[in-house]
C-alpha cells in the first residue's frame, strides 16, 4: 500500500467525483494557504465530505484549472477539477491548511459489461432529453464512463458519496442506472418547464428526486 503524507484537504458538505468541474470561493485564510500551496508546487488537493461525525473514508483529488477572480484581501474564485478518488487514511494538523496521510484508489473490476454500459448510456440519453429538451450527442455519450455521467447531474451528496466509494466501474453503472431511472420517472411527473431548470450546467431533478 502507497501513501501519501501532506496531502491538502478541503472537507466540504459536498461531494466531487472525477471528471467533475467544481467553483469554489475561497475566503478561510486556511484555505487560502492550501490554493497557495496547490499553485507553486502544483499539487492536487482533495475535496472530502464533513459528516456529522467526521470526515468521510473515501474523497476525490482535484486539480485546479482556472483562477477565475483573486481579490485584494486574498480571496479567490476557481474552478477545480475531480481527478481521482483516495482513502483518507490519517488526519494531520501540523500544516498551514488542513491535510491527512491518504492512499490513491484503483479499480479492482474496471472492464464494464458492453449491454449494461449501453443501457445506462441511453437512461443518460433520456434524462437529458426530458431534462433539457434537446437530442443529446450519442456519440459523445458512448466515450463516457459512470464517473462522466454523473458529474453532470445534481445527485445528492449521499449518492455521490455511494458511487465515489465503489471500487468497480460495473458496480458505479449498476448504481448509476438506478438512480437515472429513477430521475426520469420523476421528471416525467413535473411540469416540462420545471423540468428544464438547470444550475452551474448540470441536469437538475427537482426537490425530492433522487441525488437531489
């Protein structure tokens, strides 16, 4: 097992997954050094979940991809980038920002089943096409793995949070196909113009729906 010691943690109510395009106002001084750190060397951080009893086991790395605003008083809006999942293994306060001892996961199922990737391609499809009211790009879908797919749907955190703790890409479309399912049932009982509501680019669900 390879772990990695000072790695940036920036816990969060929230959950990123790879792929994912996250903004972030940056404002704690904490967390200003952690950008800080992240620019010169350049290093990831992770974006990990605060629970109520903790920080979650598992968390996405990010990298940042644009520095949209700096303020004078040290401020910063940018746009981060999920790269890969970790187990956090050990908590550290002895830096500037705060940090943990974390281990970079690995598939150990990473081949998905052609017919299952096919099916939750076209629950995809649907979604977005009831969800946006526009034919979405088939091939553009085909290239996408679950982490893609759901990157662009405003899923709760607990589902996220369910789909980054899988360790097979067969068991993330298992559970991927659920939840697109189930999102489009739910749109189906709302008013088209509600249903094409739409924050940050994602597909929003509505209140009550699944990962919403």
């Amino acid at each position: 097992m390879s772990l990695s010691r000072d790695f940036p943690l920036f816990p969060l109510r929230l959950v990123a997954l790879p792929s994912e395009l996250v903004p972030l106002h940056i404002f704690e001084e904490r967390f200003k050094a952690l950008v800080e750190r992240c620019e010169t060397e350049p290093t990831e951080f992770g974006i990990i979940r605060a629970e109520d009893h903790g920080l979650a086991a598992i968390g996405c790395a990010c990298e940042i991809v644009e520095i949209l605003e700096r303020f004078d008083d040290g401020r910063v809006n940018l746009i981060a980038r999920g790269t890969r999942a970790f187990r956090l293994d050990a908590e550290q306060d002895d830096l500037a920002y705060p940090a943990g001892t974390v281990e970079f996961l690995g598939d150990d199922e990473p081949d998905a089943d052609p017919e299952l990737l096919a099916e939750v391609h076209e629950a995809y499809a649907e979604l977005i096409r009831q969800a946006t009211d526009r034919d979405p790009d088939l091939d553009e879908i085909a290239l996408m793995g679950a982490y893609e797919m759901a990157a662009t749907v405003e899923f709760n955190a607990e589902a996220k949070q369910n789909l980054l703790d899988l360790r097979s890409e067969p068991a993330r479309l298992e559970l991927l196909q659920r939840l697109l399912r189930a999102a489009v049932r739910r749109l189906d009982s709302m008013e088209r113009a509600e249903a094409r509501a739409r924050s940050n680019g994602k597909v929003r669900l509505g209140p009550g729906a699944p990962g919403g």
